[in-house]
C-alpha cells in the first residue's frame, strides 16, 4: 500500500513534495555479463528459426530448413532402396550444391537478427546493462554462425544415418561426415559474419536483404561464369585465383584443397595444397574482419 510524505517550509508552488508509491529495490541475484549474454545469444538463435515469435515469423526459415533436409531425405530413399555402395551426393557438395537457399535463409534472417534493433535504436537499452558491445556483437555473431550450421548439418546428419542403415561403409561414411560437418561449420561462421555485416549497415530490412544477397548469389553467379570464360579460352591458372572473390568458392577450394572434395570449379580444376592456405586465410581473414567491422559499427550506434 503506498503512502505519502511531504516535506517542505512552505506551501503552494515552492512547496517540495516527495511520494513514496511503494516500489522496492531489487534484492535477487545478480546475474551478470555472461548471463545477458548467454540470453541474447538464445534468443537470437531461436529467432533465427522463428521460435517465440509469432507463427508467420516461423513460416519462411521452417521451409526454407525442409527445402535443406528434402534432397537428403530424397537421397537417402534412393540409396536404401537401390542398395547403392556408396552416396551419389558426397557429403562436403551438399552445402554448395543447395547454396541458394543457405543464401535466401542468411537474406531473411541476418537482417531481423540486428536490422530491428538498429531501426527502432534499441542497441543503447542494451548496453544500459551489464552487458557490453563485445557481448552483443559475439551474441549475435554466435547465434547467426550456430543457425546456419543447424540449418547445413541437419542434411549431412540425414545423410549419415540413411548411409548406415543402408549398410554402406562405415568408415568411410564416418570419415566424410565428419569432412562434411568441418566444411559448414566453417561455411557457417564465414556467411554468418558476412551476412550480418552486410545487414548491420542500414537499418532497412530490405536494403539488408539485397546485400546479402548481393554478397552471396550474385557474387557466385559472376565468378563461376568468370571462371567459365577463362576455363574456355584455356587460362586454367586463372580459374583456381577467381575462386578467391566469392565466399561459396572460398569454402569450395579450401574443402579441395583439405577436405578431399571435388571441386565444383570449371573442369574441377580445384586449388591444390599450397594455394589452398591462400584460401584459408581469406576465409579467416574475412571471419576476424567481419567482427572486427560489427565491433566498430556498434561503437558507433551504442552510444
């Protein structure tokens, strides 16, 4: 029940009045950074596939998650009922084989990952708290790069489980699953760092969405017919350089160059070992800038 005080000499307008309406201090625990971390990076992920939001929210990543899962499943059914030897689909090829739709699902989510919160300036209310930008950029960060490697595991884990119930090898199942789990976790933290840098730069969803996609789809379409043109007119030493302007023949040259996959580059010309280290350190080179980018534009828009 609250009640009132009043202090003061005098009355009317100089009069000083205090009213006490009953609220109290908080007396729980304090939870800290890494708690309000932990908790924006669980949100963030369950928002990435629309759970805790509303049931329109979950339309678009819950197709785009069957989209991903159809072909393995489709494969799978092929192979146990045809008693094949061996997949006809090789593990590290099915995230560029359905790149498409990892690329439609980073445009649609990167964007409500951190486009929202820069729209309706809600980034200082954040930081208002224990937590810190070093928290919410790797919470964020987190989040998009753990979304994108459930949304390119889950076939490879579909895939692994049809291949043993149709009594293939085990080992050499084993061995390319985990090839494949090492190529998008590696896919995963390079696109979601792209994908949320791209959107992090303007606080218009629909802008976001065309870098992304910009940065993904058509920056694969121009390499690989680049790549097409020089592989024609017989300049092969270009073909494996192109490979370096894209993010999906990033991941393609370094799987080549260390992962034991075929390339899907023009006549399968793939980097070899030594130019397959270029690879990876554009790959990490773009992952550290990517934070490092993200770092410098919550600098800017937390304050």
């Amino acid at each position: 029940m609250s009640t009132e005080t009043e202090t003061g000499t005098g009355t009317g307008a100089g009069a000083t009045r205090i009213h006490n309406i009953g609220y109290r201090n908080y007396d729980g625990p304090r939870l800290g950074r890494a708690y309000a971390r932990r908790s924006l990076y669980s949100q963030s992920l369950r928002g990435a596939y629309g759970l805790g939001r509303s049931a329109k929210s979950k339309v678009l990543p819950m197709i785009l998650f069957a989209v991903m899962c159809l072909p393995a499943a489709i494969i799978v059914a092929v192979a146990i009922s045809t008693n094949l030897k061996a997949l006809p689909l090789d593990y590290t090829r099915y995230a560029i084989f359905t790149q498409a739709v990892i690329g439609l699902y980073l445009a649609a989510q990167a964007p409500q990952s951190v486009s929202r919160d820069l729209r309706f300036k809600t980034v200082p209310l954040y930081f208002s708290r224990p937590i810190e930008r070093i928290d919410y950029v790797l919470a964020k960060y987190g989040a998009m790069a753990s979304a994108l490697f459930v949304l390119t595991a889950a076939p490879l884990v579909i895939l692994y489980v049809g291949s043993l119930l149709a009594k293939m090898d085990f080992v050499d199942q084993t061995k390319g699953f985990g090839q494949g789990l090492a190529s998008v976790a590696l896919l995963s933290l390079l696109f979601g760092g792209i994908g949320l840098v791209m959107a992090a730069l303007t606080p218009r969803r629909g802008f976001g969405v065309a870098a992304v996609i910009a940065a993904l789809t058509i920056s694969y379409g121009a390499v690989s017919t680049v790549q097409a043109i020089a592989w024609q007119t017989d300049a092969l030493g270009a073909v494996k350089w192109l490979g370096l302007f894209s993010p999906v023949t990033l991941i393609d040259g370094v799987q080549t160059a260390f992962l034991g996959a075929t390339s899907s580059f023009p006549g399968e010309a793939g980097p070899s070992a030594g130019v397959g280290v270029i690879y990876l350190l554009v790959v990490l080179a773009l992952v550290l800038g990517s934070y490092a980018v993200l770092m410098r534009r919550y600098r800017k828009v937390g304050l």
